[in-house]
C-alpha cells in the first residue's frame, strides 16, 4: 500500500502527482501483468539474454 504524505497548503493535483510518481516507481502495474500469465523459467532466461544482447549492440553503435 502507498502512503502519500501531503500538507495541509498542498493541493490536491500535487499529491495525485506525487502518488503516480510513486506507483510508477514501485512496479506495481508491471508485476501485476506479469503475473497474469506463468512464463518458464527458459523463456524469461532467454528473453533477458535477447534483450542485454540487444542493449550491447545499440551501445556499440552509439559509440562509433
């Protein structure tokens, strides 16, 4: 559960604003789709491996 400490002078835009940053923060949306459906442990495994390999290659081609 968040908990938002607000001011009695801040408005209510601010502490909506500051409960998004903070949800958005903890993941709660991302983890909540992930486990809709079970994944095998292979599968995450050779998605992660994809995805580094990936960033690798736009570093690389970013630094030439």
């Amino acid at each position: 559960m968040l908990i938002i400490d607000t001011r009695e002078s801040e408005s209510l835009d601010r502490a909506l604003k500051k409960y998004k940053k903070k949800f958005e923060k903890a993941g709660l949306l991302r983890e909540l789709r992930s486990r809709q459906a079970y994944t095998k442990k292979s599968v995450r495994r050779r998605s992660e491996v994809l995805k580094a390999a990936y960033v690798q290659t736009m570093r690389r081609s970013e630094e030439a």
